[in-house]
C-alpha cells in the first residue's frame, strides 16, 4: 500500500521476474578485442556458441548483427562513426552487454 501526502492511499502489486542465467554468460571468458579500435572487433566467446551479435548505437539503434556458430567471431563497424558502442551477447535465456569504442 502506498500513501500520499494528502493522505490517500492504493494498493499495488509488483511482480518481480529473477533472470538467474545472466550470470552464466557473465562468468563465461568473453574476451573483446582490440578495444577500443578502428572498426574491426574480435570476439572470442571462450566456448559458446549458438548466439546472436548485436551492436547498438549510443541511442539504441542496431548498426551490426552477426549469428555465431562456433565460438568466433568478427564484428566490422568500421564505416560508423567514432564513438561508443555496445556489444549485445545473447543466447537461448541470457544477455550480456560489453562496451565497446570506435576510434578514428
């Protein structure tokens, strides 16, 4: 229940969902490389595999999507402009989100 100032009251209900699996992908050996760099990423997914690629702008819009099959792969954002980026690595359950730099 939650009470304004004026002394009204609602009662609310919050459902709170837990995603547990996002710590499987954190504690995976996700390694990003050269970062940051001129457009060309590395990534190396230390096993994974079966997952989408996906790197956003710093408003939100997709500019790269790249599907893994095995455990490599190569991000080329080289025609964006300099800035930061953000790396999407998503599986069946799970995200996890790196930072990554285009420099110039």
């Amino acid at each position: 229940t939650v009470t304004a100032q004026d002394g009204t009251s609602k009662e609310w209900t919050v459902t709170i969902d837990v995603l547990t699996s996002v710590e499987d992908l954190n504690q995976l050996n996700i390694n990003v490389y050269p970062n940051p760099s001129s457009g060309i990423f590395n990534v190396d997914l230390g096993g994974l595999s079966d997952c989408n690629l996906s790197v956003f702008n710093s408003v939100g819009a997709m500019v790269a999507q790249v599907t893994v099959i095995n455990s490599f792969a190569i991000i080329d954002i080289a025609e964006m402009k300099p800035g930061v980026y953000y790396l999407h690595i998503t599986n069946e359950d799970s995200v996890r989100i790196e930072k990554i730099v285009l420099k110039k």
